[in-house]
C-alpha cells in the first residue's frame, strides 16, 4: 500500500496548485485518472486574469491572486504568467439592468467616451453599445505555463504524480481512506477531491453525498480577422449580458456565446450552434467579417450551486476535503484559492493576505449546502 498524508484526485489547476502547498509540509499524492494532467478543463482553458469576473468571492481571490501572476517566484515559469490586455465590457441593447449589477461590485474601471471605444476597439459600432467600461488591469494568463509551474513545485517538494490512476473504490477503514486504481492502491487520513467536473462521481465512489457539481460545456469557435492589421492589440471584448466575447490569441480571434449548457462529465466537443449565436452576436456588434471558422473546441466549466468554488471537509464524512467548482474562474483564482484550500487541508491559520481581506469563509465551506 502507498501510504501518505494526502491524496489529492485530479491534475489539473486546482488539484496541482493545492498539492504545490501541501507537499511542503506533507507527503503528497496527485492521482490523474488521465494519461497527461489538465486533459479536459485546464488543458482548454483560454484563461484571462479578470479580477471583475465572477461572483463577489471570486473577484476577491483573483484580486488576491494578482501579484502572484505579476511577479511570480523566482524559477517558478520559464516566461511570463501575465501580459497585460484589458479588458472592455460593453452594454449591448436592453442590457441595462446588467450593468447596474456589474457596477456594485466592479473595482478599478472607468466609463469609455464612444471615441475611446472605437479607439481602443475599432472594429465595435458605434450604434452598439450605449455604456462602456474599461478595465486596464486585466490580461492573458499563459495557463501552460502556471500549471507546469505549479505540478514542478509539487515534484521538487517530493510530491508523487500518478497518471493514469482513476479511482475505482474509495473506502473509508482504520482512520484512513483507502484508493484502489488501476495503477494500484493507495491510502492517507485525507483524501481531496479536485476532480472537477467529476466531483460527485469520485464522492459516489466514497459514499459521500454530492453537493450538485454541474458541468457546463463552453464552444469556442476561432476566426481569422481581415481589415485589421493591429487586431491583436484589441482588449478583450464582451457584452454585459454574456452573450459573447472575443479575445484575440494567436494571430486569431477567440469568439464564444459564453454558452453554460449542462452536460454529463465527458470529453468536452464544440457545440456548433452554440458557436454560431456567438459569432452571429458578435457580427452585431462589431465590422469584423467572418468568412470561415477555424479549429472549434469545447471545454468544461463546473459550477457548483451557488457558482461560488467549493473547499473545505465534507461535514459528514471525516477527512473528506472537497475542491471543486471553480466555473470559468479556477485559472484566475488558483494562486489565493490554493492556498487558502491548503491551509484548511492543514486545519491552519488562514494566509494572512485572505485573513485580512474582505473574503468571507463561510461562502466557500461545503457546510453551506448542508441540510
């Protein structure tokens, strides 16, 4: 038997980053069902850092997470985790009730002139959009790079990756949860579950209540742009109402309907329709003509209830630690996020940066969906 103090099922940004903090105080292992870490939702991610994205929680840990992506530690990424974009909302037609909302919790923006919208996005009409916002904080997250990052930290700590190695009985006997997987049996007092999308299937596996993780597919469709030689140094762009955005990466232009469809945990595809209504959207708020669509490709994004991240121990099942439902927000939010799940892992004092913060405990604890 492979005896640790942790088990840690999933490789991707949540279970890698978590691991990274844990194996330097304990003996860790990261069981990945698949043959490579972050196959399914990490591996797809076209991540910004947005710290105006999201619920109130996870604006607070992306804002928390900022200074790790502007200034990583020494030897951590053999490149930059950041470049600056940022980032323009706009208030497409009858959109106004969003923007109220958007604008209690935004911090750091400013209201755009229409001849600062077409100046920073020349490509949007000028009969579009009746309000805008710009976020200048905002930009690209090389996700690549923070997740082999974070799994290098993890080996250097002594950590053990075991790929290919999903969970098929998970048994709780003598104080400790005992794994059986294909690429053999493993055990610790505490396993954690940061299997994303299959959450409630790995607490099945434990006979553990689930907390209703919902995966949601998100289609990207990917577009050349012609007329626009400096494209690429567009911001990021969407409507407030999230009916789509677009994102220049690559020498192309990333368009989505920020589509939320519920599906079983798979391997996520393009839906075709869904990448249609978001270029169609987009052609009804910009010039740009699209002539053909380029390589499509879906992804994964689970939500918990509330679409707030779950972490912390499961109240009925002892050294049951859920991480799951990070939504689109897992990339952004990982660097205060993992630490704080790895302190409560460790039953230890918050980081002091969270402590002091405005972040709120009780909105993450998975004793929120108790009955």
């Amino acid at each position: 038997m492979n005896d640790y103090d942790f088990l840690v099922i999933g490789a991707g940004i949540a279970g890698a980053s978590v691991a990274a903090h844990l194996a330097e105080r304990a003996r860790v292992c990261v069981l990945e069902m698949e043959d490579r870490p972050g196959y399914h939702t990490t591996g797809r991610s076209a991540s910004s850092y947005e710290p105006n994205y999201g619920p109130e929680a996870i604006q607070i840990l992306t804002r928390l997470a900022g200074p790790f992506f502007f200034n990583p530690p020494k030897d951590f990424a053999d490149g930059d985790l950041y470049q600056r974009r940022g980032s323009m909302f706009l208030e497409g037609p009858g959109q106004e009730a969003g923007t109220e909302i958007y604008l209690k919790t935004a911090k750091g923006i400013r209201e755009l002139s229409p001849v600062e919208i077409v100046k920073l996005h020349p490509a949007i009409r000028r009969d579009y959009a009746k309000r805008a916002f710009y976020d200048e904080v905002t930009g690209d997250l090389d996700v690549d790079l923070l997740h082999r990052g974070y799994l290098r930290l993890f080996k250097q700590r002594g950590g053990r990756l075991q790929l290919n190695a999903g969970v098929e009985e998970l048994t709780h006997l003598d104080g400790k949860w005992q794994a059986v997987t294909r690429a053999g049996n493993f055990s610790a007092p505490v396993v954690i579950n940061a299997a994303g999308a299959w959450g409630d299937v790995v607490a099945a596996k434990a006979g553990v209540a689930p907390i209703g993780i919902t995966p949601k597919r998100r289609s990207i469709g990917v577009i050349p742009v012609n007329g626009y030689a400096d494209f690429m140094k567009w911001p990021f762009a969407c409507d407030i109402g999230e009916t789509w955005y677009a994102k220049p990466q690559s020498g192309r232009l990333l368009v989505s309907s920020a589509d939320q469809t519920p599906v079983e945990p798979h391997d996520a595809y393009a839906d075709d329709e869904a990448v249609a209504t978001g270029i169609a959207n987009m052609m009804e708020a910009t010039t740009i003509e699209v002539t053909r669509i380029e390589p499509k490709w879906g992804g994964l994004r689970t939500f918990s209830k509330d679409k707030v991240p779950v972490a912390g121990f499961d109240v009925n099942a002892r050294g049951f630690f859920w991480l799951v439902g990070q939504g689109g927000y897992g990339i952004q939010s990982s660097p205060a996020l993992s630490r704080l799940a790895a302190a409560l892992a460790m039953r230890a004092a918050l980081p002091d940066d969270i402590a002091a913060s405005e972040f709120k405990l009780e909105t993450i604890l998975p004793s929120r969906f108790a009955s």
